[in-house]
C-alpha cells in the first residue's frame, strides 16, 4: 500500500540525526578506538581514524571508485577531496538523496549491486561495511565485470566465525555478515589475488558497547516515563500500550526491550561471534606459459 510507514527510512533518518548531532558527520560506519577512551565525545575520532585507516589501503594515484552501498555519502565526499572520481551504487532512496547531498560531485545510482548496469571500468571497487549485504555469488564476479585488468577491490566488514551457529542457537548478536570460511572459499573460484589483510576486530569492537550504552541510556528514560505514566494517568498508557501492539509484534516489543535495557550486546560477543577484516584484492593476472 503506498500509503506504508517507511521505517527504514525513519531508523536511518533518526540514527543519522543523531550522529550528525554527536560528531557532525553522518557516518553510519563502526570506529577505531586504539588509544581512545570508548565515549561518545570520541566517536568522531574514533570514525575519522577508521577512514584513514581505510584510506591507507588505496592504491596509489587518482583512482576512479565504485562505492558500493555508500552509506550517506561521507566517505564518497572525502574521496572526491583526495581527487578521486566517484560512483555510488546505493538501494536505499533515502540514502541516495543524502549522498547528493554530502557528496554533490559523485554520481549516484539508486539500486542494488546486484541490478547495477554500468560497466565502468573502474579502478577500484570499494565496500565499506556494505560486502555482508550482497550475495557472494554475484559481489565478486560483479565486481570483475566492471574493473580495469588492474583493478582492485578493497572491503571493510565483518565476518562471521565458525562460533556463530545461527541466531536460534545465539539469540540476536551484533555483528554479521557472509561467513568467513564461505568467503575464503569464494576467494578461490574469483579471478582475485589478496594483496593485504587486516583483522582489526579489536580496534572496533568497543563500538558495539557505545551503541549498547546509548540504547540502556534511551531505556531507562523510557521506562521511567512508563512507570510515571502508568501510575497517575493509567488511561493514557493503556492507549499508547494498544497503540504500540498495532504496530509492533510480541517479538519484535521483546527485541525493543532488550536492546533499550539489556547488555546482551557487548564487544566480548562481537568478538566471539564476528572477525572485522579490511582486505585489499587485486585481479589476478595471468600466469605466464611454461615453453
């Protein structure tokens, strides 16, 4: 019905929001918190670290990137600063108008990876916390397609370890991704060489226990204002609680309510259930003939 309550784009309109509000940036990527005390006074430092991190990867030269799932355009916007030539392939119509936004020199394209039509050739094919959201039968060879014989591809995500045996046996848990094993297995049957590998989960596990502790911050606001409620106008808390059931499942109240006043989501169960890699892949180019 078009008439629907996008609350995807709400969630990210929010969270953006927010961001923007703590750090000045919409960046919706984690951060690197070597060195850094895990507050939210930090988090500009510690997402500004994880982009020079990244940035350390690229190959040399003025490059012409694919950013695929570009997020709100931040990381495209520096790009283009570096001068670099950028494209941006994102799903999501409300973060396709941001990336025109922050990054008015890039060209968007609204649509999935997988839908993608261009053909480039691009030097290098960026995910940024975007790889675990595309299928791996059709990220890498998509991204063969539209490379130089050069090129390069260069991914920064999580991954998930043998350890995570699905979310019925683990219960919700951050992180996520393609399974790491599946992905080195996919390394082999791509035309892809790995120049470089970084795990850096430790680096970014502490933002799961700031994002942990905002949710427990809204919680207990919350939950006061439940309890205060229920007390002295009881009519009006039945009415919203109504209300509420209208729109959210059971399960999805229960996943609500231990997110805002749990702590089940921390950075032990991130790095016991996720590997954070940065890895730099180069086409593989081919093997001289024994004559």
């Amino acid at each position: 019905m078009g008439d629907n309550i996008d609350t995807r784009a709400v969630g990210l309109d929010t969270a953006l929001a927010l961001i923007r509000w703590l750090t000045g940036a919409e960046n919706l990527h984690y951060g690197l918190w070597t060195g850094l005390d895990v507050n939210a006074g930090n988090l500009r430092a510690a997402q500004d670290a994880y982009t020079d991190l990244l940035f350390a990867e690229l190959p040399p030269g003025k490059l012409r990137i694919l950013d695929i799932g570009g997020g709100a355009g931040e990381t495209a916007k520096k790009l283009i600063a570096l001068g670099h030539q950028v494209e941006i392939v994102v799903p999501s119509a409300y973060l396709a108008d941001c990336c025109r936004r922050n990054a008015p020199g890039a060209t968007v394209h609204e649509c999935r990876f997988e839908d993608y039509t261009g053909t480039g050739p691009f030097d290098l094919c960026l995910f940024s916390e975007s790889f675990q959201y595309i299928p791996m039968m059709d990220s890498l060879p998509k991204c063969a397609a539209v490379l130089t014989p050069e090129g390069h591809v260069l991914i920064a995500d999580c991954f998930r370890t043998d350890a995570y045996l699905g979310r019925a046996d683990h219960g919700p848990q951050p992180g996520g991704g393609h399974r790491l094993s599946t992905f080195r297995a996919a390394l082999l049957s791509n035309p892809f060489d790995v120049l470089s590998e970084q795990d850096i989960t430790d680096a970014v596990a502490p933002s799961i226990d700031l994002e942990q502790g905002l949710y427990n911050l809204i919680g207990t606001g919350f939950t006061q204002a439940e309890r205060e409620m229920k007390a002295r106008k009881p009519l009006v808390h039945w009415s919203l609680t109504r209300l509420t059931h209208l729109f959210l499942s059971r399960k999805r109240r229960e996943n609500l309510m231990q997110r805002l006043t749990e702590k089940q989501r921390s950075s032990d169960a991130f790095r016991t259930y996720n590997t954070y890699l940065m890895v730099k892949l180069v086409r593989s180019q081919p093997r001289p003939s024994e004559g």
